[in-house]
C-alpha cells in the first residue's frame, strides 16, 4: 500500500539531482556575474530529457502560485510554479496607460523569450457593486500580469526548465532562490487519476428567473435600447472533498485538443481553468490578428446528422447577424492601429463537441502600437458583452446576480515584442470542494428563451463530461 509522504512527494526521476543542480550553478553564475542596477530580466534555461507533461510537472510543485498556458494551435505548453515579479491592480476602472507603463519598464531590456502571464476582470471599467467581487475572485485582482520564478516547457523536441531572475532584487534574494530551486519536484510520469463525482448543483439565476431576463433582453432589442446583450449563467457543482484544479484542467485539456487552455491559481485551494476556442489577439512580427466568434451549434456522431447541424448554423440569418456585429465592432475597433484590415469571411470553427460561426480580421500595425492598446480597444467584445458596449454592460450588472471576476475577460501573455491574449469563455473557478462554472449566450432579435438555455448547457458539456455528468 502506498504511504501517506509517497502520494504527497511523488516518485522523482534519476536525474533530479542533476537538473537542479545544473539550474542552481547556472543561476548563480548570473547573480554573481551581473552588476547592473536597473531593473534587468535574465532568463537560465536547462534541457531536461523525459516526456513529462507540463500539468503533471506542476502538480508536483509546492508552490502556491502556479499557472498554465497553451495555445489552440501551439506545439508548446507552460507551466510555471512561484512568482519571480508581478504587475498588480486592485481598483477600477483599469488604467491600462499604467499597466503598460509598468510592463514595459520590465520588458523593455528583456530577452525575447520573457513572458508575463494573466489576465483581466470582464467589468474592468468601473468599481465591483452590491459588495462585488466575491471574495474568491479578489486574489486573482483587476488586473495581474505574472513573470514566474520557474517554468516548464514542453514542446515536440522535448523540455525545458527555465528560471527567471529579476535583477538586481534577487541579487540580495540569492539564498532564498537557492533554496527554490531544492524544492522543485521532477515527478515520473503517470496517467491522471480520476476525478470526483459532484453531490450537488446549483444554477444562478435559477431556470425561470433566468428565461425571464432572456426575454427582458429580448425586449430592449427591440425597443431599440440595445442590439445585442450576451447573458451568462454560473452553474455551481458541489463536491464531497476539495477538488484538484490542475488534475481537472488536464483531463479537460485531454477533452478539448482545439483549444486554448489555460489555469491560473493565485494561491493554493483557489484557481480559474478554461479551454476557451476565442482569441482576442495575437501580436507578433508587427500584425495583429483577432477572431469573431459567434453562434453554436453541437457536434454529434452521425455523419449526415452532424453535416446538417453544420449547414444549420452556415445558413441561420439569427447566427449570421450575432457573428456580424462581432465581426464589426472589431473591425472597427482596430481600425485605428492597422494600415489596413483584412476580413476574412466566415467559415466553421470545428470543435470536438461544438462547432461556431468564425471569421479571422488582420491588419499590418501602424508605428506605436501596443499590446495594451488592443486590451483597451478589444475588450470585451460583443461577443461576450453585447452591441453598444456601455449599454450591455449596464443590462449584465443589473441581470447577472453574480460576479464574472475573470470570466469572459482576457488571459494570456505579454513578452517584449509579442503577445497573445484570448477570451476566458468555458471556464471554471475552483474554490475549495466547489467549481462554478460560466457561460454565456449571445441574445439578438429571434433569441427563445429553451433554445439559449440549451445552448449554455451545450456549451458546459465539456466539464459534464470529465466529470461524470454526461454529454
């Protein structure tokens, strides 16, 4: 039988010792060799052999700080344990001129390879009401953009372990990241065990408080008061013990192979997971590039029953007209960065479960732009907010009774001549022995209240189904 200290320190591979010391020789190599007095970002990065997955690697770690990162069509995935620095915001409305301000003092010496990852409130733009936010979502903040001490990369050639160092403060820490570097953890590899079956479950608003709110949102469309408002729901499951936020992002990431997935646990106990198919933006070799995602429809077994449910959804004016406002407004929105913009015209964003409306806008950057920029002008997009932007989101804080905290805002990263940001939809928080999980349903002229709760459950299926609950 195993032992109590064997499931908490998992069995390490032989060649631990020599990795650490490796990374401990060469990170003291640049502290002693580095004498610069300005704010200076170094990276130590060792090759580690072995076909270890990057959650499986941070799981090990002890840490309270950890997080997660891959791109929808990237070969590499990160996980990253501790905080070497961080950019934090508590208030609002942001200030984006001041975030970016506080990057770029970080990044602007940096190796091209430094990243800083996070992530942003959806309502960013004014202060929480009604007591908001929920105490859960205060550590993640407004705002918080994270360098991490220590990150394992995982890409088709093999791994890395890198170590950031942050001069010349970790100069006066040198023992103190020695010792770091003795706690990390090279686990041999094993499956995922299994997750726990939820006890219990909870919709907020319940069912016919929310199909009213549809229809309340129906009705402002009408009246002319709004075009589009996008109506989330948070569906809370309940477990018997506390849940593993890492081991429920890796069978989710097993779950959705087309998509972004990320995790991010500001402490222990406490972490938002997702496998989201939107991108915000991606900024790299002077072009920035956006997506317009809209209109569901599922995926199913049968053949012909599966091409049909595509035509659907190519055909449906009501899909059509949701995915052109999304399509506009970011167009429209970056406009003003771009020399000019290419829209391509909207084809299928297949998904194993799930398939959208997808149309991709591109432009060539004119001189200044900045990552944060398009933070500012992007977010949120109608396609999680609603058309006009300042009147959705007055009918969502007065609709939703809970807190969105990060979901439906930007996660992603930021290094010194590129970033990467998309738009945090299927996803969950983990808290303890619950997961509340969020999703929302884009409301337009002809939306029925059935069909849009059916969409949202549609759009959970993926978390029902790692954990048990069915399609």
């Amino acid at each position: 039988m195993m032992s109590l200290d064997q499931i908490l320190s998992p069995p390490e591979v032989p060649a631990a010792d020599r990795w650490r010391a490796a990374l401990a020789d060469q990170v003291a190599r640049v502290l002693r060799e580095t004498s610069s007095t300005d704010l200076l970002i170094r990276q130590v990065r060792v090759p580690v052999e072995g076909r270890v997955p990057a959650l499986h690697w941070l799981r090990a770690q002890s840490f309270p700080y950890g997080l997660y990162w891959k791109g929808r069509r990237s070969a590499t995935s990160i996980a990253a344990a501790g905080v070497a620095d961080a950019v934090r915001t508590t208030g609002a409305p942001l200030q984006y001129d001041t975030l970016g301000a506080l990057l770029d003092a970080r990044l602007s010496d940096a190796p091209s390879a430094v990243r800083y990852y996070g992530g942003i409130r959806f309502d960013a733009r004014q202060p929480p009401v009604d007591g908001r936010p929920e105490a859960y979502w205060r550590p993640f903040g407004t705002a918080r953009m994270v360098l991490p001490r220590f990150e394992w990369q995982t890409t088709d050639a093999g791994h890395v372990l890198v170590c950031n160092i942050v001069l010349p403060r970790d100069k006066k820490r040198a023992e103190a990241l020695q010792r770091s570097i003795q706690q990390l953890v090279f686990p041999a590899s094993t499956a995922p065990g299994p997750l726990p079956t939820p006890v219990r479950r909870q919709d907020e608003p319940a069912r016919d408080v929310w199909m009213q709110r549809v229809q309340d949102a129906v009705a402002a469309i009408r009246r002319g008061d709004l075009q589009k408002a996008v109506l989330a729901r948070r569906v809370t499951l309940g477990f018997a013990s506390a849940l593993d936020p890492l081991l429920l992002l890796e069978h989710l990431a097993n779950e959705t192979p087309q998509c972004f997935h990320f995790g991010f646990r500001p402490e222990h106990g406490t972490a938002f997971v997702g496998a989201t198919p939107e991108r915000l933006f991606r900024l790299e070799d002077g072009v920035v590039e956006s997506e317009a995602v809209a209109g569901t429809r599922a995926r199913v077994d049968g053949a012909s029953e599966d091409e049909a449910l595509r035509t659907e959804l190519m055909e449906s004016e009501k899909d059509r007209r949701e995915h052109a406002f999304v399509t506009d407004a970011i167009r429209e929105q970056l406009a003003p960065f771009c020399r000019s913009i290419d829209v391509a015209p909207p084809t299928e964003l297949r998904l194993r479960r799930k398939r959208h409306l997808c149309s991709t806008i591109r432009g060539p950057l004119n001189n200044g732009a900045h990552a944060v920029d398009f933070l500012r002008a992007l977010h949120p997009t109608p396609a999680v907010g609603g058309v006009p932007t300042g009147e959705a989101l007055d009918f969502i804080r007065t609709a939703e009774p809970f807190d969105r905290g990060w979901y439906a805002g930007p996660v992603g990263w930021m290094g010194p001549d590129a970033a990467e940001f998309a738009v945090a939809i299927r996803s969950g928080l983990v808290h303890g022995r619950q997961l509340a999980l969020f999703s929302g349903a884009g409301l337009v002229e002809g939306s029925e209240p059935e069909n849009e709760w059916a969409e949202i459950e549609q759009k959970i299926s993926n978390f029902a189904a790692i954990l048990g609950l069915g399609d």
